[in-house]
C-alpha cells in the first residue's frame, strides 16, 4: 500500500531529487476531457504504467526548494511575530515572486516599520546561527488533534515542525533541516488586510537575490528617466507631479475657453440657420447641429452644452416652432468617449440618438427628454453618422 500522508517520501526526504519506486496501480481518470491516470505509487503523467512496474521519480528541485524556503521562512517569521509581538498569523500565502502573511494584531499591539526591522533582525540572526529544524512525527490517535487537520484524517500520524527553541507547529509541508538554508529573509511594508488584519509581503532565499536583481534593472532605468541618481528618486516625481497638476490646470482653463468659443459659434450657425429658414419660407423647421473635437473631455462638451444652451435660451425656449437638436461629442475614432445631444424638441433628440446608436451600436446613456447624456466606445464612421441626422 501507498505511504500515509505525514510518511511520503518528499517529506521524509524533502532534499531528495530523486528515487526509485513501484507502481501500485495505473487507472485511467473517468469524465477527464484528456487522457490521463490515477497513478498510485508505493511512495507516495500522460503515460499508463503497469503494476509492479519499477520507475524513476524526478523532481524539480529548484522549486522544491524554492517552497522549502519560503514555508520555512514563513514558520520562523509567524513565529517571532507572535512570540515576541501578539501579531497571530491567520493565513499565509505562497506566491510566485513575494509570499504574504496576514496578520490578527491584538493588545493594543501595532505592526510598526521599527517593529518589521526588528523581527527581520531577529529573523536573519536565527538563519545565521543555523538553528535544526526537526520533524515530530506522533500518532494521530494518541497525540492531540490539531485544528488544522481535517475532519476526515484518520489512522495516520500528526506530523511536527520544531524551529529549536523558537517554535513548534503541526505542518505537512516539506521544510529545510536548518535555518541556514533560507540564506537570508526580507520583509516589506505592511499592507491593509481584511477585517483589520495586516498583510505583511517576505522574501526568502534566491528570491531577495531576484527581487534585488529587478530592483537594480529598475534603478537603471529610472536614473536615465529622472536623470538622477536613487536617493533623489522621491524629489524627482514630485517635481513631475507638480508639474503635471499646473499643466493640466492650464490645459483644462484653455479647454474652457475654447468650449466659451465654440459654444458662441455653434449658436450663432444655429441661430442664422433659423434665419434663414424663415427668410425663404421653408417648411423645414428642424435643425441638428454638430460639433466633435477629438481632443476634448467631459468637462468640454459641458462647458459648450451649458453656454449654447444660455445663449440660445429664446430659440430653445418653449413655444418656438423650430425644433432643435445639438450633438456635441468628443474623444478619438479609436478610443471613443462622451456626448451629449441637447435641445428643445423631445422627439428630434430622440430620433437623433436612435441613429446615432444605428451607427455606434456600444453607445450607452441616459437623461433627461431634450438633454441626453452618454459615451460610446469607439467614433469610427463619425463623420458619416453625422452626416445622415
């Protein structure tokens, strides 16, 4: 039969990169969408094997270990948090470049950055000093259960994790034999967990040499960006920050005024338009006006509605036998973005977005019956669809 869980080989053995053993059996997985098998192993794949068969198991060391330094690292670091700072680790997570404790941080207690200098300090004087890290193996029917194990578990061993002197805990996970080869261990800022708790980001082993690896690469580039140097770093964008906001503020201010503008022209073009149409006794008493600036934002289209609407208040006042729809869009023919179709004839504004949206079946909005509001996703074809209202 198959070993218990607590028994197999990885964590008997969890320095082992590979071994001989027997196939016990090989059945095929029923309901899979590909061929694959429940392979069982005396000891513990897109091949069917025989049973009784003898194979070769290799692992992929360099991750094995990789995990062996980070859950190890992560016993010593929960470890020292509780101990020594009341901070109880709720849950841990292993992830492909940074791991995570979360920590339950009670007393009165607070997760400081001089209280993660100080447990990283402590951290790392442990990993020099090489401390044994055992396993315990007892039985799960005499010893007492831990929380953690499941319900379901039964007839196996329960399975210790001693940091010497520093800590014990039930464990199933594969782990170094001492603290010296964890190399070294890197904590993070702190970050804003669920229901309170703190997250707190580790590097363990190889992986602060990759991570500073990156950083390096990092700075490189920032220097040439910044041009200067990492400890200048901070003043730097600050000073792109400022300059940004000022440019932006000077931006929309033109904006504004360029909106002021057309506003005006656009009345007016109606306005003479109505002129007209009274002047030659055309039985034509419905006007759309367009207008569309690629480069402009919610607040242009806006600004333009609400003056066109000021400065066209007796035209588009009720009463008036004209009836009168304005399209102001903005945004490019790629990326799309706001509009607003205004005026004083409910039905004219609704004709105009329905064939609006004939053209642009992504815009979406809403408003008011002579003032709708709404965005599309792209302008592609504007000119045509302006064209045909």
């Amino acid at each position: 039969m198959s070993k218990l869980v607590g028994l197999l080989r990885c964590q008997v053995e969890p320095y082992l990169k590979q071994f001989e053993t027997r196939v016990i059996s090989c059945d095929p997985v029923v309901g899979a969408e590909k061929e694959e098998y429940n392979l069982v192993l005396e000891d513990t794949v897109g091949k069917k094997f025989a049973a009784d068969e003898t194979v070769i198991q290799e692992v992929d060391f360099k991750r094995r270990f990789d995990f062996m330094q980070q859950h190890s690292g992560q016993h010593l670091l929960s470890a020292i948090l509780e101990n020594k700072y009341g901070a109880e680790t709720v849950s841990w997570e292993l992830g492909k470049k940074r791991s995570f404790v979360e920590l339950k941080v009670t007393g009165g207690n607070k997760i400081t950055e001089q209280v993660l200098e100080s447990v990283e300090k402590e951290c790392n004087e442990a990993i020099v000093a090489g401390v044994e890290v055992k396993v315990e193996i007892k039985d799960s029917e005499k010893e007492e259960r831990p929380e953690s194990m499941p319900e379901d578990y039964v007839g196996g061993v329960v399975r210790f994790i001693n940091i010497k002197g520093i800590d014990r805990n039930p464990c199933c996970g594969t782990h170094v034999e001492r603290l010296s080869d964890l190399q070294i261990l890197k904590l993070g800022v702190a970050e804003s967990g669920r229901s309170g708790n703190v997250k707190v980001p580790f590097w363990v082993g190889q992986r602060v040499n990759d991570y500073l690896g990156s950083s390096i690469l990092i700075e490189k580039q920032l220097n040439t960006l910044l041009s200067t140097g990492p400890e200048l770093y901070v003043d730097a964008v600050k000073r792109l920050l400022q300059n940004q906001r000022e440019n932006l503020k000077t931006i929309k201010g033109l904006l504004i005024e360029i909106a002021a503008q057309e506003a005006s022209s656009l009345a007016n073009q109606i306005k003479a338009q109505i002129e007209a149409q009274n002047a030659s006794g055309s039985e034509n008493n419905k006007i759309v006006a367009k207008l569309h600036r690629p480069d402009g934002t919610l607040d242009f289209i806006l600004t333009v509605s609400n003056k066109a609407t000021a400065e066209l208040a007796d035209v588009l006042s009720a009463g008036r036998q004209t009836q009168v729809a304005v399209v102001v869009s903005a945004g490019s023919d790629k990326a799309g973005g706001p509009i607003i179709v205004f005026g004083n004839s409910a039905e004219l504004i609704s004709d105009t977005v329905e064939k609006l949206k004939d053209h642009f079946p992504e815009l979406k909005g809403g408003g008011k019956p002579t003032r709708w509001q709404g965005k599309s996703a792209h302008w592609k074809g504007r000119e045509a669809a302006f064209q045909s209202l």
